[in-house]
C-alpha cells in the first residue's frame, strides 16, 4: 500500500512539473536515473504476461518506445510486440529524470515497479496534451481507464 501511495504521489508531481534529464554515456548506450544493467531483462510481452496474476511487480523490461512527452521527456510509452496489446505509460522515480524526446523507436531497458492502476480522465488528458492531440481528441476522453503503467528508477537507451 505504501508503494501504491508513493507511486500515485509521483503521478500528481508529473503533473505538474518537469526538469532537466540527468544522464550518463557509457559507449553507445545512454543511462538515465539509475545505473541498469541490461541483462536479464525480460520482454514487455512477458511483462504483460506476468501481469496477469498480479497487480504489481518489480520486473527490469526491455522493450520498443512509441512516444515520449513532447513537453519535456517526462513520460514514455513502451509498445508490444504483439498486435492488440496496449502500450504502457513509463514513468520516472521520484521525476529526478526525464528522457530525450528524440527516442521514439528506440529500444530501452527499464527497471523498476510495474502497476496495474486506474488513470483519471485528468491525467489521461494531460497525457494526450503532452503528447500533441488536438483539443478534439482530448474532449473525447470521458471515462478513467485501468491500464497498466510503470515506474522506472531507471532507464538506457541501447
């Protein structure tokens, strides 16, 4: 529960405000937050999968960026494999760093906290504001929608 409290606390802090990304080169791989080593990660696929019979998970998950918040990097979303499968929203510890808004269809590694939760019609129109929707889009978004999400401690981009 206490992770569940924080982890909602970090939502309402993206909300809100976004900074620069601390970052560190090592080779061709880029390290945001914490240090991730990129063995033993598993497939979002096989996230997915895990997810089933649990609501949260502490999982280090390879996997494909479809979008990154146009505004400052504060959220990505990674994609499956698989046809049908809904992309999950990634997040950062305690926003003590955001990603270069330049990654979409790169493959990173995040490791970290995965959570099924319900996201308010707020927040899903912020997403989609960040993300560059049209008003449109944004005023159909009327119902909270349970999905999972993640928050990452850190991330490297391969």
């Amino acid at each position: 529960m206490l992770k569940y409290f924080f982890f909602m606390l970090s939502l309402v802090v993206a909300t809100v405000a976004c900074k620069n990304s601390q970052t560190a080169t090592s080779g061709t791989a880029q390290n945001f937050g914490a240090a991730v080593n990129p063995k033993g990660a598993i497939s979002y696929d096989a996230l997915l999968t895990k997810m089933t019979a649990v609501d949260s998970l502490n999982a280090k998950v390879t996997g494909k960026v479809s979008a990154v918040c146009k505004a400052k990097g504060c959220w990505m979303t990674m994609i499956s494999e698989k046809p049908g499968q809904p992309d999950m929203r990634v997040t950062f510890k305690n926003y003590a760093f955001f990603m270069p808004k330049d990654i979409v269809g790169k493959t990173v590694v995040i490791d970290g906290f995965a959570l099924v939760e319900t996201i308010s019609v707020a927040d899903q129109r912020h997403y989609a504001e960040d993300a560059g929707q049209s008003k449109e889009e944004i005023a159909k978004i009327t119902t909270p929608k349970r999905e999972m999400t993640f928050e990452a401690a850190g991330v490297v981009i391969k």
